[in-house]
C-alpha cells in the first residue's frame, strides 16, 4: 500500500512540476498520461528514476523521452479516437500507450527486435488492445498506408518529407529536426493534397534516428 501512495504521489508530482508546468495543460493529455503506468515501462535498473525530469536509457543507445517532452509531443498532435496513429521509434513502448488511450488505431515500427518484444510485454500488460507492433527500418516505410497522426520519437538531422506524404488530409506530423546542440520540434499538417503547413514549436535535444545515422555513413 504505502509503495502504492508513493508511486502515486511521484506521478502526481510529474504532472504537476513538469508536464503542467511545461504548458501542456489538455485535460485529456494529463489524463492519458496518468492512466498509463510510466514505471510499467522503464527498464529495472532505473526504477528510482520513471518519473523524473531526465530521459531514460534503453538499449541499443535509444532513449525514452522526459515527460515534458512526451506531453508537448501528445498536445501538439491532439489524437482522437477515430484517428489511426504511426508511431516511428516504439522505445520502451510507453507513449506507445499514450497514444492508444487518445487514438483508435496505433501501429508502432522499431528498427531494433529487442526493443519491440520489450514493448509488446510491457502493452500487452497494460491492457493496451489497439496496437500493433513492427519490427522495421522506418525508412523502408512505404507510403500506400495513410495515417491521421504520425509521431517520430528519434531526431532528424534534416526535414524528410516522405513521412509527410503519409498522411490523410487534415494529418498531423510531429518532428524533431536538427543536430546537436539546436533541435526544434515541428508539427506538420497535412491541409490538402499537395498542401502542408508547418509550425515550429519547442527546442529540445533527442537521439537521432538510427537508420538516417547509418544512411549518412555511407553518403558521399
């Protein structure tokens, strides 16, 4: 029981000293991201750390966003419960999950097996029942599928439009574009067929993607 309260009372304070008071203050956001238990999901060996102000080591040098990070990222998308959501970088599966209690649909693509089958045990323990989970290159993501929300949780050292083209009419994309030490996110709507309009929203700094990484490797 007393695990319990202090569980609650650390959640309870994420939102408050961080989430809220990074201006994400959508009732519904707050509520999706303390329906979904955030310790469910951090790797054991940091525990004592799920909700604090920081990311979170995964492996293979992933990382699960900060909260703040994954409020802002919710808000600015604003999914709803007919929207079908692409989720590019599953990590710990944890937004994963924030997106399934907003949305109706959500498919998540990682490029790393051991990241996927953590995730999956971890949603499939919140009784999470609207995803599904890829193992899969995101950029060998064709385009034939239309999404009304997409959500790349890695950095782009530069603006890719394919995601773009991704998405249905009235779609929105949230980006990160950049490279240390000046990121911007970036939400991108999708207002007509050959027509998108782009809003700069936050600078923050998260790993970039790793299959743009290895692209540039062996770009001459």
């Amino acid at each position: 029981m007393e695990n319990s309260m202090n569980l609650e009372f650390a959640r309870q304070q994420m939102l408050k000293q961080q989430v809220r008071a990074g201006e994400v203050l959508d009732l519904k956001i707050l509520d999706a991201l303390a329906s979904v238990n955030r310790e469910d999901f951090v790797p054991a060996e940091y525990a004592g750390v799920a909700f604090a102000d920081c990311t979170i080591p995964l492996a293979h040098g992933q990382c699960m966003m900060s909260p703040l990070v994954e409020g802002q990222l919710l808000q600015a998308l604003n999914p709803g419960k007919d929207d079908r959501v692409l989720e590019i970088g599953t990590g710990s599966g944890f937004l994963t999950a924030c997106l399934a209690a907003l949305a109706g649909q959500v498919h998540s693509v990682d490029i790393f097996p051991e990241l996927t089958a953590m995730a999956q045990t971890s949603l499939d323990s919140s009784g999470a029942g609207n995803v599904s989970l890829e193992t899969l290159n995101a950029m060998e993501l064709g385009t034939e599928r239309k999404y009304d929300v997409i959500a790349v949780t890695a950095s782009l050292p530069a603006y890719d439009r394919r995601f773009e083209t991704a998405l249905n009419t009235g779609g929105r994309l949230f980006v990160i574009v950049g490279e240390e030490p000046l990121m911007r996110a970036r939400l991108v709507t999708r207002v007509g067929e050959d027509e998108w309009l782009t809003d700069s929203l936050f600078e923050t700094v998260i790993t970039p993607m790793r299959e743009v990484v290895a692209l540039d490797r062996f770009r001459f």
